[in-house]
C-alpha cells in the first residue's frame, strides 16, 4: 500500500510527509501529475494518488490532469489542516478494489476528526515572499507587498503583469491563485499602458514584476517587483569624475526606460576592474563587479554590426555585458551618455519562476 502525494503550501507538505511516514509512498510535482511521469510500483493495487488540497481545488486539479497513467488511478482529497479526507474518484481496474484500504488507512493516519465545513482556497500556494528574497527585488512598498501576501494567503486570485519571461512553479496549482498576463518585450508599450490603466484605478490592483522604468511617483495600490536581472558593460575611454558618471549612466538607463534597480553586475575588463568609476558605480546601483580577461572579451561575438561603424570595431562594453548575462538580450549598445566611458546593457536569459 502506498500514496502519490500531491500538494504545495507549507502545511500541506507537512501532511504529506504524514501520511508517507506512515503509510509510504512519495510526493510527485505538477510537471509529473500533469505528465503522468511518475513511477508507479508494478503489481500494486493499493495505492492512489492524494490531493492534499482544498476539496474544490483538488476536483478542479484532477480535471485538467487526466493522463492515461492517471485515468485508472483513485484520487482521494485530503484537506492540508488534516480536517477531512474524500475519495473523489474512485478509479477503474485493477486499482477500485484496493481504494478502500488506503482511505482507511489515511483516515487512521489523521485521526479520528468531525469536521463542520470544508475549506476554502486559503494557503493553496506559496506567497511572494521567497520570490522577492530569490530575485533580489527591489519592492515599491512594503505595505502594499503585506497586503498582496495576505490576499493570496487567504486565497483570493490575483493579476500579475510581466514583460519578463516568467514561469510558473507549479503548473497545476499556481494558476488557480495567480492570473498570469505576459507582455513580450516588443509590447512594452502596451506593458506600460496596462501599468498606468491599473495606477489611474481604472484596472483593480495589481503584482507587475518588472525591470521596466515605471516611474518615480508612489503607487501604494499596486505592487512592483524589480528582479535583479541586468548586466552593464563597461568601457573606460578617458579618466572622468566617478561622481558624474553615476548619475548619468542612471538617467541613461530611465531614458531608455529601464529601472536602475534591476541592474545586478557592473562587468569591465581586469585592468578596469579596480578604477574608481566601476567600484563607484557598482556602489551606486548596488550591483557586484565582475571582470573577464581581454582575450576573452575580444573573441566574444556580439550580435547584429554597430550601424553607425562601416567595419568592424571592437565593442568592449558589449561583449562584456554579454558576459556576465550569458545568452542575454542587448537593451542599450554603446551608450556613451556618461562622459567618459561607453556602456552596454543586457537581460539575463534566465527565467523567473513564480511564486518559488
């Protein structure tokens, strides 16, 4: 006799490792219920998979995960406050006549609890604070992120605008909590549009996680997370004032509408890295230093020609970008707003997995 375990929030990874304690089995993960990628003991007939999930989600997640490895299977629901447990599904041959046995056998596991009423959606999945603390984000307002958390705690469904690749954890489970709207990057202005229709009130509030400049005025009704997600390349062409080269490169990155707070590495090449410009800008955006060796930089191949240069010209602050964001995509080539030196800037290629 054994269970496949399915479920997300603290609680319900709690009551999970339960019931396996004491009956066995294993847990299995969105991807493999969806999937049906799961291992299942050959011969055994006692065994079904068990939604440790509010009643309602758990018969909402079985409808949209049915695969020919899960068709035959029984499916019991078990609340993750160990309150109740429900044989949802009682399966098909061989594996109905042994469903009685394992909901006994949870059922013993549990207790001998009445409960009065079923449960809601409250903890079905995690909040955005691992999110947050994974991503290095930065957040507008702290009110308004206890608001957010609180919200989907209780289990109430939330909007979250993005224009960065973003991945759910769970495929199965987070979408009942979050209500996930992404904007490719050539659509940044309908992102922005979208941002400032829910800032004037006329969208209900909303999470946007972001590295797009959205401004400096308060917004304490929505919320937005800034990732760490950027890398600017670094090219010193004449001695200049550290002082004014933060600034600049600031301004620089909001004109092209791109939050200073997303930047997460300053990359310059060894001979650079100790200058005070690069250590005086890497302290200003709150960003590590990195540096690569010049053979390095020169065999690093940047995309697309510099429109402006008929032959080919060496782009240090390109390569180096591109460097410390591996397969990353260029946001600013060669920006020479701060005098001085030229920067580049680019996007990490990696994905953002919602809520972690």
């Amino acid at each position: 006799m054994y269970v496949i375990c399915y479920g997300k929030s603290p609680k319900a990874l709690e009551t999970g490792a339960k019931l396996i304690n004491e009956i066995g089995g294993r847990y299995i993960t969105g991807t493999e219920l969806i999937t049906g990628s799961f291992v299942l003991a050959e011969g055994e007939t006692e065994c079904a998979i068990v939604m440790i999930l509010p009643l309602e989600a758990a018969v909402k997640s079985m409808e949209e995960t049915v695969s020919d490895k899960t068709r035959n299977l029984p499916v019991i629901a078990v609340s993750p406050e160990e309150r109740y447990a429900a044989v949802i599904r009682r399966g098909g041959k061989p594996y109905d006549a042994g469903v009685n046995a394992v909901y006994s056998a949870i059922v013993k596991v549990l207790g001998p609890f009445c409960f009065s009423a079923f449960e809601g959606k409250e903890g079905l999945t995690g909040d955005l604070e691992n999110l947050v603390s994974k991503y290095s984000m930065k957040v507008n307002c702290e009110d308004t992120l206890n608001r957010f958390n609180s919200a989907i705690r209780s289990g109430s469904k939330v909007n979250v605008y993005t224009d960065l690749p973003v991945v759910f954890a769970d495929p199965v489970i987070d979408p009942m909590t979050y209500s996930l709207h992404i904007y490719p990057y050539d659509m940044r202005d309908d992102f922005i549009r979208q941002y400032q229709a829910s800032k004037e009130g006329k969208t209900e509030p909303s999470v946007f996680i972001t590295c797009t400049y959205l401004g400096d005025g308060e917004d304490r009704n929505n919320l937005i997370l800034v990732p760490k997600s950027l890398s600017i390349g670094i090219e010193i062409k004449v001695k200049t004032d550290p002082g004014y080269c933060c600034p600049a490169i600031r301004q620089s990155l909001k004109n092209h509408l791109i939050d200073p707070a997303a930047v997460a590495r300053i990359a310059s090449s060894y001979t650079a890295r100790d200058s005070e410009i690069v250590k005086t800008v890497a302290e200003d955006l709150k960003a590590e230093i990195l540096s690569f060796d010049s053979d390095r930089i020169a065999k690093t191949v940047v995309p697309l020609e510099m429109t402006f240069s008929p032959g080919k010209k060496p782009d240090s602050a390109t390569a180096l970008a591109l460097l410390a964001s591996p397969d990353g995509m260029i946001l600013i080539r060669r920006s020479s707003s701060a005098k001085g030196l030229v920067f580049s800037t680019a996007l990490d290629s990696r994905k953002i997995v919602l809520p972690e």
